[in-house]
C-alpha cells in the first residue's frame, strides 16, 4: 500500500505519498515547448509561477530549459538542442530563486545533460528527471549514484526527434515495462539502488494514441509494487484524440488521465505530472477524502 510510503530523496529526506498520487507541477523554461512555451522564460515570471505552484498543491516542481517536443506528424519537426550553457542559464536562475524563498521545496531537474543535471543537484535540485531515460549518460549515473537522487527514467527509444522513427512494438505495455527493467538491470550493475528508479511509461514519445491509451489503461504493469511511478499524460496529445481540442484547453482529458493513474496509488507510489495543478489537487483531494471516510482499501 502507497498510504503512508516514505520514498527516500537525498540528504536523508523523504517524499511522503498518501492514498492518492503525488502532484508534480510542469516549470517550463522554454520559449517552444508544446504547450506553454515562452510563457515563463524570464526567471522572476518562471520563479514566480514556480511558488505559485506550490501554493495550489504541488509536492515536486520539475524545472526543465530544453524543450522535449517530439518530431511527428503532431508537433511537426519538434524542439531543437540547445548548448549546455543555454540551459544552465535557464534553469538555475529559477531553482535559486525557488529555493530561495521555499528551501524545503523539493525541486526536479528536467534535463539530458549530464552538466546540466549536476549543475542542477549543486544548488539544490532533488530529483533528475531524464526524457531519454533508456539511455543515461555514464556522467548522469555517476551523478545519482554519488549524490543519491533519485532518476526519473522517461521511456523513449532514441531521442525526442528520432523516437517516432525508431519506435515499433509488438506489445507496448510489455515492451516498456522490459526495456526499463533492462536500464534498471544496468544502473543496479553501477551501484544505483532500485529505490532510486523511478519509472514513467512515457506517454507521447514514439507511440500511437492506441498505444498510450493501453499504457495509462496498464500503469501499474509498469513497475513492482512499491516503486514510484511518474506519469505525465498532462495535456498531451493522445488524450485530444477524441475531443479535438487545443492543447490548453485539455484540463477534463487530463483529470481523467489522473483518475487512471489514481487507480494505481493504493499499491505503489504514483506521481502525476502536470500544468494543472490547483485544479489537479483539488481533483485528488476528493478523492483522497472519500477513499479515507469510507475506508476503501
């Protein structure tokens, strides 16, 4: 059962999960991300959103400088790389000016460098999160195992422009949940603990809207109990499939992707990464008060 699950951080912290996921709120500092770049491209606005996102009930903020848009017939040609230095300047502005104001806010770094991501940890980030998790970088490994964050791992084959090219699947809940286990079967090789892997399904990259549908249907497929589970369906593409709406207008598609991943909470932790966050908590917050007066189990 997640109800009452420590998950250790670093430095002897823990997240504490309830009987219902964990909100992670989506920082972007970009100026192209799919759905809200450039709105937060200045530090003190990214800042600024940063603690507001706390306020309305955020347990993670993830603070991400490059945009992790995937090539497809959805989104076009996707993002571009951007040079190391260019993300730094991103996003350590805005992790010092969060923790800054909140010092016990538990920040995530959004990132696939290695740089970046130590960079990151210096000043106080708690989580890397990596979009191309079934590849991390020898220095990132070195980074978690030194440092005992835990890693995000993003189910992606290739990169973000290559995915939807390199990506087949003969069965995706039983694919993803194998090539995770053999990226895990490799950081356990290199002194990485089992509890600091954290597994995301990857919604969006390189699978079809049937595809990501059979995932959130199958979250729980995707790690053993116990282990925490990221899921970050928020306003993505495949739940528009059948609505047509714009990416900012998703909120109820992106609920009810909540809803799914809820069904997971009560045997392993879940996290819920998201734009929407006060509505989000105000959502799981019902849910948490029905499950506790009637004591489901």
């Amino acid at each position: 059962m997640s109800r009452g699950f420590a998950v250790p951080l670093s430095s002897g912290r823990f997240l504490q999960f309830s009987s219902v996921p964990l909100v992670m709120g989506i920082v972007n500092v970009t100026p192209d991300s799919f759905s809200d770049g450039g709105r937060f491209l200045e530090p003190e606005k990214a800042v600024a959103h940063a603690l507001g996102l706390l306020d309305e009930g955020a347990a993670i903020l993830d603070v991400g400088g490059e945009s992790t848009r995937p090539r497809s017939g959805t989104y076009g040609e996707g993002a571009s790389d951007i040079p190391v230095e260019e993300e730094l300047n991103r996003v350590l502005p805005v992790i010092r000016g969060i923790l800054a104001e909140r010092p016990e806010a538990i920040v995530s770094i959004d990132t696939r460098k290695p740089e970046v991501a130590r960079a990151a940890v210096g000043e106080g980030a708690r989580i890397v999160n990596l979009v191309t998790g079934l590849d991390p970088l020898p220095d990132l490994v070195t980074l978690v195992r030194e440092s005992g964050v835990p890693l995000i791992l993003n189910h992606c084959r290739g990169t973000p422009s290559t995915t939807f090219a390199v990506s087949r699947f003969a069965n995706v809940v039983a694919d993803v949940t194998a090539d995770l286990e053999t990226v895990e079967g490799r950081l356990a090789g290199e002194g990485v603990s089992a509890e600091k892997i954290w597994r995301d399904p990857g919604f969006g990259f390189g699978k079809s809207a049937d595809e990501n549908f059979l995932l959130l249907a199958n979250l729980g497929k995707i790690a053993p109990p116990g282990r925490v589970i990221v899921a970050g369906a928020s306003r993505k593409a495949f739940l528009g499939a059948a609505s047509r709406v714009p990416p900012a207008g998703r909120l109820p598609e992106s609920l009810a992707a909540v809803v799914m991943a809820a069904r997971v909470s009560p045997r392993t932790p879940v996290v819920v990464r998201v734009h929407d966050v006060a509505e989000t908590a105000r959502f799981l917050a019902v849910i948490e008060e029905t499950i506790e007066r009637v004591n489901i189990p």
